[in-house]
C-alpha cells in the first residue's frame, strides 16, 4: 500500500537504537541529525537549540544545504519539526533537499515525528548523564584543592592552586583571583592560564567600576562577553569572552573573587556550570580559611618556641657567661705572669664578644621571619644572612650600644648601603672563610661627637668602615 510506514520500519528502528545508544550529548545530538537525514533521504539536516546557553551547544548540522533552501525559496522542499525533552522546547529539526529531487512526503513526516520523540528521550538522559559526569568532576577538584591547602601550602601557594584547579574543571582561558585593595577597588593577585598569563597579575578594577559593587558585596557576576561588556573595565578584557565572576567568601570572609573568563567566540557558561563552579569557589572559599586557621596557629607555636628559646638563652646562657667572664676578669687581675695575664686577657675578650653573638641570636629569635625587619638591627641581620647564604658559613654580626635608639632613619638608609657594598666585596673573594659585622654606636668622631660605626671585617683583609655622625 503507498504510503505503508512498515517497509521502512528497519531503517527507523536502526536510527532509534542509534540515538539511545549514546550518552554524551553532542554526539547524540550529530547522530538524531544523521539518522533523520539517512530516514528521509534528504541532503541536509540542522538541529537548532532553542537556548544555545542551556547547554553550551551551537547548531549541529550534516551534508550541504541546497542553494535555494537557506532563501527560504517555495522550490525548496523543506520538513520541520519540534524536539521537546520533558514537554520543554529543545529545538528544531529541520530537514532541506530531498535526494533525487520532490517534495518530502507524509510518511517522511510521520518517521522523523517518531525520530523526534525518541530523541526528547535521548537527549533527556544525554543531559542527566553529562550534569553527573560534570558533577563529580567539580566535585573531586574541590576535594583536591581542600587536600592541597590543607597540606600546608602558603598562602600565594593556596590561591594559585585555587586558579589552576578551576581553570582546569571548567574548560576556561584564564583562572584568576581577585582581592581588595586598600584604595576600595580589586587586583589580580594570582593568575593561571593555557598560555603566559603575560601582565595579567596586577590588573586592577578601579573604584567605581559597575561590577566592583557586587564583587565587593560577595555577589557573582555573570559576562556574556568581557570585549563588549560596557561593565567591564581592565585593559586585559579584549582578550576574553564568556566568563564568571565568584565571590570566594566563607564565614562572613570574603576572601576575593574567582574569575573564570573564556576565550572570544568560545560557547558561554551554562546554568549547571555556573551553579558548580559557584559551589566550588564556596568550598575553596573554607579550605582557604582553614588552611590560613591552621598556618597561624603553627605560625603562633613556632613563635612560642623561639621566645622559649630567646628567654632560656637570655637568661641561662648569657648570665653564665657574664658570670664566667666575671671571674676571669677577677683572675687576671691577680695573676703574677704576664703570659698567663695575656691568655686571660684573650679570654675575657672572646666572652665578650660570644655574648654579643648570642644576644644578637636572642634578638633573630625575637623577630617574626615572615616580616620585613623595621629596626636597625633586624635590618642588619638580614643583609648579613644574606651574605652568609652566598659564602656558606654564618656570619659574625655584633652590635654595641643602644643601635635601634640612637641611629636616626636618615642614617639609617646610608649605613645600610654602606653595608651592602662591603658585603658585596666579601662575597666575591675567593679566600674568604670569616665574616665579621660590627655595628659600634659608642664610637667618637676625631672631634669627639658621637658616631656610628660600620666595620666589616674578612680574614687576610683589612677591614672596611664607614662612619657617620649621630
């Protein structure tokens, strides 16, 4: 009988059992439009969707359309029908170009109806079976990135490790942080991309920029695309498309923003992506707190121990050898052989300078290592370690009198270059196995005003000095 549908049953079945047998949503979707135009016979096939955002997908299409099908023109022969997954509007199937020329007929019409219902079905798993593969996907980065920052990363360490993992889960050019400055905008202070991320690490978004409110306020912010978004306002925003913008904030701590800008002309964030990546930057958001929680509390018992150690030195090591030097003081004032006089004499000197090592060592322990040194002293110290690090050995470093009170800030910069200059000189000798520093504040001018003395001394060297008035 014309029009008899059962003859052509096979090659429906075979196209139904096509579609169903795949879970991943494109190739679904390239096989409903292959096997539509396999059933029909027609030379084009195009599904459109009617939002493109839902599922990040573009139209999929096969075969060449006729010339005069896109004109809409009446000698084409065209069939259009509806998609609908859970009674919801997915798209079109539009079908142009019967082979061997005619117009498609009713049983042409009646098959891709049937294709088409069964592809709703189909692309209704496909879109179940993709939000659960996303899922577990941003959901094993957050359990990562919680692991990594509470191993006991810095603090740079954890925010790169944040970008880095969310560049990755979600498919984006760039992943970069964001956090206030104290002029009341936001900087990029972390930065990870496919490429250099070049001058990205420092970009600032200046107060009084659209976003900067509901950044500021913990809201997301969600950018079709940066190049043209009137909103947007770095001189980096050229470079990019789609992208998010996520608070990472956690205990009423807003920590900074997560952005995650797509290259131009890439697809643009769907709803389920936009909602995981949020529930990621919000767990980030509590391993960053945590992890920053548990930094301070080994921070704090580190400084409990070295101001144990700086108090049991103060007042252990240096009484006894006060006490020690006391007595050989005591000793060379009675001994009768100006030899033994000497020795002693070499003795009493040696415990002097011992005890300024060890209280310039009670003052190291003192001061917190993770912060620039404000005082004379912490900044001497530190020039000198440095040294030490390019010699190999310690140096020697002694202060007299009352440094951090008596040397003025404006003499304070010209000793420190002084300094700089001489240990330079040490560290390019090659013969050089002892480094003494001494910082002198009881030292007089040839015309008797007080003075700071520099002198750095190095063995089979003459000692360079550097003066200043106080």
């Amino acid at each position: 009988m014309a029009g008899d549908p059962v003859p052509r049953l096979p090659p429906l079945l075979e196209a139904v059992l096509s579609v169903g047998s795949e879970l991943e949503l494109r190739t679904t979707l390239q096989r409903i439009v292959d096997g539509a135009a396999e059933l029909t016979g027609a030379r084009y096939a195009t599904l459109g969707p009617a939002d493109p955002g839902q599922d990040g997908l573009t139209e999929i299409r096969t075969g060449e359309p006729p010339p005069a099908a896109p004109a809409g023109a009446p000698d084409a022969p065209v069939l259009d029908v509806p998609i609908l997954v859970d009674d919801e509007p997915f798209g079109r199937l539009r079908l142009a170009g019967k082979r061997g020329g005619g117009p498609f007929t009713a049983e042409d019409e009646q098959l891709l109806r049937v294709l088409a219902t069964q592809a709703g079905t189909a692309i209704g798993n496909a879109r179940l079976y993709e939000a659960a593969r996303q899922r577990e996907r941003w959901i094993e980065g957050a359990a990562a990135v919680t692991t990594a920052l509470l191993s006991g990363e810095s603090a740079e360490d954890a925010l790169a490790t944040v970008a880095e993992r969310a560049r990755l889960l979600a498919d984006a050019a760039a992943g970069v942080i964001l956090q206030p400055t104290p002029e009341g905008g936001m900087e990029i202070v972390t930065a990870s991309a496919y490429d250099d991320p070049g001058d990205l690490v420092g970009t600032t978004i200046a107060p009084g920029s659209p976003v900067l409110e509901q950044l500021l306020g913990g809201e997301p912010v969600f950018i079709e695309d940066s190049a043209t978004d009137p909103r947007m306002t770095t001189h980096v925003r050229h470079r990019f498309g789609p992208s998010m913008m996520l608070p990472l904030q956690a205990e009423g701590q807003l920590i900074g923003t997560l952005a995650l800008p797509r290259r131009r002309g890439d697809r643009p964030y769907t709803a389920v992506e936009r909602r995981l990546a949020g529930q990621f930057a919000s767990q980030a958001a509590l391993a960053l707190v945590l992890a920053g929680a548990r930094h301070g509390r080994e921070r704090l018992a580190v400084y409990e121990d070295r101001d144990r150690i700086a108090r049991d030195l103060h007042d252990l090591v240096v009484q006894r050898l006060f006490a020690t030097g006391m007595m050989l003081q005591a000793a060379r004032r009675r001994a009768r052989v100006p030899v033994v006089s000497d020795l002693l004499s070499r003795a009493v000197d040696e415990l002097e300078s011992t005890v300024q090592e060890v209280r310039t060592a009670i003052f190291a322990l003192q001061q917190q290592p993770a912060e620039a040194p404000a005082t004379l002293r912490g900044r001497v110290l530190r020039e000198t370690a440095g040294a030490a690090a390019v010699l190999g050995f310690p140096a020697s470093t002694r202060f007299l009198g009352p440094v951090d009170s008596l040397v003025p800030e404006r003499t304070v910069g010209h000793l420190l270059t002084a300094l700089r200059r001489a240990l330079a000189t040490a560290t390019r000798r090659p013969d050089v196995t002892r480094l003494t520093v001494t910082v002198d504040t009881t030292a007089t001018l040839p015309n008797g005003r007080p003075a700071v003395r520099l002198t750095v001394h190095t063995d089979n060297h003459p000692p360079t000095t550097w003066q200043a008035p106080l």
